[in-house]
C-alpha cells in the first residue's frame, strides 16, 4: 500500500485516492468563503440566534458530505471549532446593543442628571437639621411650615430679638451675618436652633440668591426676606400669614406704621381702617397705569413676604451680580397673575421701619467720600443696570417672536 494514500473509515465503506495538492487549496478557499459567508449573515442579523438561521447544522452536514476527503481528526476538528467561531463573532455583536440597552439616558431628569434613574433623584432640599445617629425617618419630629430670614449685625441683636419672639415654631428662623459674628447671638436660646450663614460685608440679596434656591426653600409655603432695622410691636406673624391666605396674595408685606422717616411710597403706608389694600393713589403723573406700579401691584423690598410658587419666579428674576436689588420692587409684577391682585400690603399686621442705616457702613471710603455714599451710588447704578437688562431681555423676546416692540407698550 503507497504510504501516501489516505483512507476514511465511515458509512461509504471505501477508499479515497490519494489527494492532490490543488484538492486540498480548494477546500480551504471553501472554507474560508463559507465562514466568510457566516459572518456576513451574522453582522446582517445580529438579534438572530444561530438555531432560528439553522447555520451550525447546515456547515456541519455539509462538511460531513466532503469528510471523505479529510481526516478524522482534521473533520473532528473543523466540526469543533466552527459553531465556536461563529458563536463568538455573534457575541461580540450582540454585547454592545446589549451594553447600550443597559444604558440609563433620561432626558426628562434636570440637567446633568440624566445618566440616573428617575426614582433615585432627590431634586430639592431644606433647612431642617437632623440627628446623626437613629431611623432618618424618625429625625423630624415637626416640620416648619414657613420660613423667616434676617440680614443682620450684632448692633442689632435686640432688635432681632423681639423680631424673632413674634415668630411661631411653625417658622425656621435665619440668619445671614454681613459683620461675621454669630457666636455672640448664642446669649439668645431661638439662636441656639436658628440656621446661621456668615460672609463679611454682603447684603440680603446676595444672600438670598446664593442660599434661598427655590428648590432649598421648596418645603416653605411662605419665605420673608427682612431687613434687621423693622419695629413688630404691632406684629404677630401667625395672623399675618392668615390675612394673606384669605387675600390670596402672592407677594406682600405689612403695612408701615406712622413714623418721621423710611416711608417713601404711599401704596407702602398702613390703613386704619383695612385689613388688606391692594392699590392706592400716587402723587400726578406717577402711575401710567392704576394697576401698575407704584400705584398697585407693588410692595418694597425691606420686608417682602413671598409664597412659594413666586419666590421660584422672583429668585430667577435676580441678577448674580446686583446685590441691592434696587428696581425689584417694580418688576414684582411679572411673576404673578393678575399682579394687581395677587399683590398686596396687609394693614392689620404693620411694622415700623427704623431706617437704621447699617448696612451702609460696611462700604469703603474712595475718593474722599464717605463709606456710605459709595453704597449709595452702587444702589442707583444697580437700579439702572436692571432696569435696562429687563427692557432689552424683553426686547430681545419680542423680536424672536416676530413682534416689533416699539410698536406697543412693553409689561
């Protein structure tokens, strides 16, 4: 028997004549084509399984067909390591449409969160201090319902004192410090509970648009925003808050009381003889509008009172880098609706405003003038710089709508 011939035992019961080297180039360009066609049937259907294709079956019987001109072992091996091949190609296509389905992208979720599952974000926060051992659920044992801020030195601690006696549990009570000391408020117990944030020389706005974020102040149903220098003698904030929800006012403040100084605006001045007033008359040629301000729909900004839904409005509304807050007062309006109605200074509940100057100290003297001139003169540029960025953002609205606003009377 020639050494080279080769002979498969098998069903066909005979011998195969010797291969030629051009038999054995064919069959591995067969091969080849045949993996080569498997894969491009994979990469065409990659959510189909190999069994719905019946890929696996048909190479193997036809490579049983052609095992007369093979080996046992190089058959055996081909068998083996083709349903191999091709299931590792079909995995390697099939892992990143897995990877990418796994993915969590939800568009709907705030801004830079959109990688997290909706359940899982906790989008608002609060005051409200908690314990650092026990049940997180059994922290809270009374949840303030409204809350009360003060911008304050400590030359006015007394003053703050009797302020803040007028205030109910119902109410967190905090303090923004423009002088740096807090310590020295611990003589008083309601400041050993009190929230206190420090940074030298800043004002209540500052403050406010740094630390009253809407969603940090969402628990509250209402949010007073105070200056330090204000009488409450007269002054119970339990009743106040009932006034204003039997007015539905959305923005408010008391009225002020009869005193030499601090009253600049008549919609401002207490009422004898009302509970709530919600327009007034100025001096001619004041008020375009009775129910615009300053005639209506207009409250100052020493000791404004917000509900939630409008302090949300009021803090988007506040420029980063104008810390007076000078011409707020006039652009109230535009965060609630009817504003002649919704806004409103309640008369049964009134406050004297001292107008102690404190704040003015803090400034620095340039140019020979006086530390409290300087924060004058910003108070007026600030004015103005607001009153134009409202117009031309305004304008700019308009004109991407398509409307001329020269042609009508901006709101």
């Amino acid at each position: 028997m020639n050494s080279e011939s080769l002979y498969i035992k098998g069903n066909f019961g005979r011998s195969v004549l010797p291969k030629k080297p051009n038999e054995t180039m064919k069959i591995f360009v067969a091969v080849f084509i045949g993996s080569l066609f498997g894969f491009l049937v994979g990469f065409s259907f990659p959510s189909l399984s190999l069994t719905k294709l019946n890929i696996t079956s048909s190479l193997i019987c036809d490579f049983s067909k052609v095992g007369h001109k093979f080996s046992s072992n190089s058959s055996r091996n081909i068998r083996d390591a083709l349903p191999s091949l091709i299931g590792s190609r079909n995995n390697s296509l099939q892992s990143p449409n897995m990877t990418d389905l796994l993915k969590i992208w939800v568009p709907s979720n705030p801004r830079g969160a959109e990688r997290l599952p909706p359940r899982i974000i906790a989008n608002e926060s609060d005051f409200f201090p908690r314990r650092l051992w026990g049940k997180p659920s059994e922290d809270l044992t009374h949840k303030p319902k409204y809350l009360v801020t003060f911008t304050v030195g400590l030359n006015q601690k007394n003053n703050i004192n009797a302020a803040v006696k007028k205030f109910s549990e119902n109410f967190t009570i905090l303090l923004f410090h423009y002088d740096g000391k807090t310590s020295e408020w611990d003589e008083f117990e309601w400041s050993k509970r009190a929230i206190h944030v420090s940074v030298h020389k800043q004002t209540k706005w500052w403050y406010a648009k740094r630390f009253l974020h809407p969603s940090i102040v969402a628990p509250y149903d209402y949010i007073f925003i105070w200056d330090e220098d204000l009488g409450v003698e007269h002054f119970d904030a339990e009743q106040y808050i009932k006034l204003v929800k039997k007015h539905g006012l959305e923005i408010s403040q008391p009225g002020l009381g009869p005193s030499n100084k601090g009253l600049t605006w008549q919609m401002t001045k207490r009422r004898g003889d009302e509970e709530v007033h919600k327009e007034t008359t100025e001096k001619p040629g004041w008020c375009s509008d009775p129910h615009r301000p300053p005639c209506a729909a207009f409250v100052e900004i020493m000791a404004p009172v917000f509900s939630r839904d409008a302090w949300r409005c009021v803090w988007h509304m506040i420029q980063n880098d104008l810390v007076h807050g000078w011409g707020l007062d006039f652009a109230l309006q535009k965060c609630v609706e009817p504003a002649h109605e919704k806004i409103g200074v309640v008369d049964a509940q009134w406050i004297v405003h001292q107008s102690i100057p404190s704040l003015g100290s803090q400034g620095q003297s340039e140019n020979g003038k006086a530390p409290w001139q300087g924060v004058r003169e910003r108070c007026r540029k600030e004015w103005a710089m607001f009153q134009n960025r409202m117009s031309n953002a305004e304008k700019a609205y308009y004109l991407g709508k398509g409307i001329d606003p020269s042609n009508f009377t901006s709101h």
